[in-house]
C-alpha cells in the first residue's frame, strides 16, 4: 500500500486530538493528501458506536463495549483506512487497536490473547506504520480531564473511571512502546502545545520521507 497510517494515542488528557490537528494542517500546508480520522467514530456508524459508547449515563457491560469497539474498527478499516491507504493518503488516526490493549486489556484486564483475537479480527491484520504515544503522568491527566468536565465540554463514561484504571492504562501503552519500538515512539506531552507539536514534526517528518522513498522502491 502506497499510503502512510498513522494512529495518536495516549491516557485522556494527554493532548493529542489537538496534536493530531496541528500535524494534518501542516502536512495539507506542505501540500499532502491526508484524512484525519478518529475511533471510536471514523465512520457515519461509528459516529453512532461513539455516542453509544461514551454515553455518560449508561453502565455498559465490557463485553459489549469491547465488541463494539472492535465493530466501530472493523467498519473504519474497511469503509475508510484501507481505502484511503491504497488511494495514496496519510491517514492520522486519533486512537486505533493499541488503545484496545491498553483500555479494554490493562483497564478492564480481558486476557491477552482474547483481546488478540478480536484485534486481529477487527483489523485484518492491518497495523499502523507508525504510532506516537502522548505520555502524560495519570494526576496531570485527571487534572486536565476535570477542568474539561468544569469547563463543561465532553465528559464521558471513561473520564470517570478512576486513577488506577488510568495507571493501568498508562503502563499497557508503555509496555506496547517497549514491545515495538521502530513502529512505537512516546512523546512527552506534559509541555506546552508548541513544543509538543516540535516534538510530533521532528519523529514524523523523517519517517515519511523514509516510508516514502521505501514505497516507491
Ligand atoms: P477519545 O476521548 O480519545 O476520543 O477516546 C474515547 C474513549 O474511548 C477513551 O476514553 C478511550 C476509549 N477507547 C477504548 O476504551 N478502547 C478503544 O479501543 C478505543 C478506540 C477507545
């Protein structure tokens, strides 16, 4: 495939929804193609898996929620990332199967090879070329998530969940970073904005030119 896939993740708060806009404005200004895309919610049936799943005031069963997670992913994959991909495009993708590992394996401790099989089924195998974890410390998350919550913009199901849960999260997508460091970089995201987005462009530009030039070999 002659695109570039790209996944952002990272604990709640950790910053990198803006991150990810601040890169595909600066890829679209160097005069690349790129989808900015997001799960859960990439697709016009994730969008409805996401106001499911996020919805403050429903206690969901983590079976179902892993289900949907993977069906929400099965869906962008299909209808979205792979065509996308084979159409040329770098897509950024705000979360991906690593937050599977990490919220549905670490956070709700389904068992690893479970939570292999329905990645793998989800997916097709498709991995991302390239992940970028935005690492943050759990107090600093939950401190940026509650003056989210103040400043009332989107609290949902999983910003409640408690500092343990996020810790164990947090530690899953440190251990997936170690697992695979040449797909898997961590940026600190405890800094200011810009210098987080430094950070992004200095990881990012040279692994497209290098994907790139390995492409079209
Ligand atoms: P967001 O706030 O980064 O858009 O993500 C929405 C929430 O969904 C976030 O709390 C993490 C959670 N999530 C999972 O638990 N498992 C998954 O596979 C994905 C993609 C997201």
């Amino acid at each position: 495939m002659a695109g570039a896939f790209i996944t952002f993740e990272g604990i709640d708060g950790s910053g990198k929804s803006t991150q990810l806009r601040m890169l595909a404005s600066e890829l679209r200004q160097r005069g690349q193609q790129v989808v900015a895309t997001r799960e859960p919610g990439g697709t016009p049936l994730g969008t409805r898996l996401r106001e499911a799943l996020l919805d403050a005031q429903e206690q969901v069963d983590p079976l179902a929620e892993l289900l949907l997670y993977a069906a929400d992913r099965a869906q962008h994959v299909r209808a979205l990332v792979r065509p996308a991909l084979e159409s040329d495009h770098i897509i950024l993708s705000d979360r991906y199967a690593d937050a599977t590992v990490a919220y549905q394996g670490a956070g709700r401790g389904f068992p690893d090879q479970l939570i292999a099989e329905v990645v793998a089924l989800a997916t097709g195998g498709l991995m991302p070329d390239l992940t970028l974890i935005f690492d943050l410390t759990v107090d600093e998350s939950l401190r940026r998530t509650s003056r989210r919550v103040r400043d009332d913009q989107q609290a949902d199901r999983l910003d409640a969940e408690d500092a343990a849960f996020h810790q164990r999260v947090r530690d899953a997508y440190m251990r997936i970073a170690a697992a695979e460091p040449e797909r898997v970089k961590i940026i600190d995201a405890s800094g200011a904005v810009e210098e987080t987005h430094a950070e992004v462009l200095k990881l990012v530009m040279p692994f497209l030119e290098k994907h790139r030039s390995g492409v079209s070999l």
